[in-house]
C-alpha cells in the first residue's frame, strides 16, 4: 500500500490486476496472504472476498489500534476483527497479529478479548507485530499468567535497524 496524507492507498483498483497478481504470487507456491483491515482504506478485504482468496489462501490479519482510543479493549478488538472478517467473507484467520501496542489498555485485557476471540473461533494463532522484545516478554508472561493462548509468530517492525530484535528470539528464546 502507499500511505498519502495519513491514508493507505492502494496500488490496484481492479479485480481483474488484482486476480492476476493472486494467480502470480499462488504460483510460486505462495499460500499464505498477509492482510489488515486499513489497507486500501478497507476495500482489500472486500476485494479479496471478491477474488475467493480466503478459499485459496490462508489468511493473516492483523488490528492495529492507530487512531481508535483503547482501540485493544475487548470491545473495539472485536468489532473489528468480526468487521474484517465479514467484509473477506472469512470465517477464520490463520493468525490475528495484534499490531502496535496499545499502551492505554492493559495487556491482560487485549490478550483477554484475544482469548475470547480465539474460544470463538475466529483465528487459530496469535501474532504479535511492531512492538518490543520486552513488551513480546510481557504478552507470553501474562498469557502463561491466565492459562491463555500463547503468541506463536512475531513480525518486528518494519525497518533494518529494529529488525536486532529478532535476535533475542533465536535460541534464547522461542515465543511459542
């Protein structure tokens, strides 16, 4: 996507480019599509519920809580999460990234609208993106805290520098 005045824009604006990218990227073997809910100002998910793509592929999406006020509550977590996977016509995620940490609500109460989430059955694995080593260290400490789903992927910030991070989860330490 390209972000113009604060806004995701999206390069491609018709089914027809856009299904012949899916055809392109399926065949190199590719299987999984990486998604969030903003992405071409929300119409991705409409587009890629047109194109099938959650029948082809598995699905990552991710919520971030930029612009929504406690936006990792339990209540807006889930109305958006039930918004995106109605607009994909998807019944399940393969992950749910929550994305950027929302430092206005407690972790304990995100995982807790994740957990309910994941008892409904609308993602099979947690991720976590674009927060710190220690803030990954204190989502598994309170998950293993409440006997909660654990977050088994990472997806570090998006940039060279932060991407040492990564190190602290070879082999000192596995989020799963």
């Amino acid at each position: 996507p390209l972000v113009a005045k604060g806004v995701l824009r999206s390069f491609v604006h018709d089914l027809e480019t856009a299904g012949a990218m899916l055809e392109t990227y399926a065949g190199f073997g590719h299987d999984q599509l990486d998604t969030a809910s903003p992405y071409g100002d929300g119409s991705n998910a409409t587009m890629l519920a047109d194109l099938g793509a959650p029948g082809r592929f598995r699905i990552a999406t991710r919520f971030a809580p930029v612009g929504v006020a406690q936006g990792h509550e339990p209540g807006p977590l889930r109305q958006a999460v039930e918004a995106n996977h109605g607009a994909m016509k998807l019944e399940r995620a393969n992950i749910l990234y929550l994305s950027a940490r929302d430092t206005q609500t407690p972790i304990e109460r995100t995982l807790g609208g994740a957990q309910e989430l994941y008892e409904d059955g609308l993602f099979e694995e947690l991720g976590l993106s674009n927060v710190t080593a220690a803030e990954v260290d204190e989502y598994v400490a309170v998950a293993d805290q409440h006997g909660w789903l654990r977050p088994t992927v990472y997806q570090g910030p998006y940039n060279a520098v932060a991407r040492a991070i990564e190190s602290r989860f070879g082999k000192e330490r596995r989020v799963a």
